[in-house]
C-alpha cells in the first residue's frame, strides 16, 4: 500500500462526553443525538451497522437503515432469507453501530432481534415506493444473480403484474 496510512489523522474538537451530562435512560440520548445527525444534514443519518453470527460462530456486517425507534426497539427492514435474515433465525443475537463521523460521534447496542408483526412489516413495505417495492419483490438478496439483464427483466415481468 502506498498511501501512509498511519499518518492520516484529525483532531477531535466536537467537545467531550461528561456523565453528569447523561441522562440515566441512553436511549433518551440517542433520540437527541439521531435528531442532531439529521439537523446537521450527515449523509444517511438512518445508516447502521448490523452485525449478526454464522451457525458456526463467525460474525459478519452489513448496512441498513433504521426504520422505527419504539419501546427502545431499534427497527429496520430486511429480507428474511438474506444471510443475516437466515442467521438471525438460528443465532438471534445481534449488534448495531451508528457512527456519525461529522459529529465525531458513535453509539453501540447489543441486543437480541425479533420480528416486527406481519402488519407492522406489510404497512412499511405499502407505504415504500413503487420500484423500491418491486426490487425488494425481485432481488433475491445475498444470493447470486446470472447478470444484471436477468434482474432487470425479472423487474420488468414483476413491474407488469402490478
Ligand atoms: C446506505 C445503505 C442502506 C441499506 N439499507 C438496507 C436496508 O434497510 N435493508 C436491507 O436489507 N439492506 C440494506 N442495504 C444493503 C445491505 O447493506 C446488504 O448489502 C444486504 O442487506 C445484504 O446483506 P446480507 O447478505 O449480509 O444479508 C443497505 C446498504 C446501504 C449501503
């Protein structure tokens, strides 16, 4: 690698992090530093790292974005046979990470995934928009696809049935 890696640094002046400053209850903190992240226009401030396990103990991570906060449950969306819908089946245990760099800020949960309810999930799917729901109707997500022209044609059969 020719880029010096070990010397790209910044300073961190954002201020510190003082616990008489914290509220007993976290999640009333990160309600306040989610809103901040979207005042201050970061880019996908809804973005976060989900990390689940392999039946045999291997982690992996991917992006999503949070779509419901309620009754300190960290909601976002996602097909039930991807890899990490498959691995929360077997191993329910989960960990998410936002990280807001703009604001030199980062929050870490750990915590056990369940499902949203069948209505819960068919009301967010409903109110996404058209193509959105069709992609999420033909991609067969973490799996291998042939080429790109077979998906969009699945899109197009799919686009033509509703
Ligand atoms: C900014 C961003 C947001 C994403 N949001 C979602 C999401 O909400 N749900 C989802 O299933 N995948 C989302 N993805 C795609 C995932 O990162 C991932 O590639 C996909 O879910 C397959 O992951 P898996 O094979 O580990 O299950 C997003 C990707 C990016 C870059």
């Amino acid at each position: 690698m020719k880029i010096n890696l070990a010397g790209i640094r910044q300073e961190y002046t954002k201020g510190g992090l003082r616990e008489s400053e914290l509220p007993d209850n976290p999640l009333l903190l990160f309600d306040r530093w989610l809103q901040e992240a979207i005042d201050a226009k970061v880019n996908e401030p809804t973005a976060v790292i989900v990390s689940t396990v392999s039946a045999d103990g291997k982690p992996s991570t991917r992006t999503v974005l949070l779509k419901g906060l309620s009754d300190g449950k960290f909601i976002f969306y996602t097909n039930y046979d991807s890899r990490k819908g498959k691995q929360l089946a077997h191993n329910p245990f989960i960990s998410l990470s936002f990280v807001w760099h703009e604001l030199e800020r980062q929050v870490h949960i750990e915590g056990k995934a369940t499902k949203v309810s069948p209505k819960e999930s068919d009301e967010y799917f409903r109110q996404r928009p058209y193509k959105s729901r069709i992609g999420a109707r033909i991609s067969p997500q973490s799996q291998p696809i042939a080429n790109r022209m077979q998906l969009m044609r699945r899109f197009v059969q799919e686009a033509a049935r509703w």
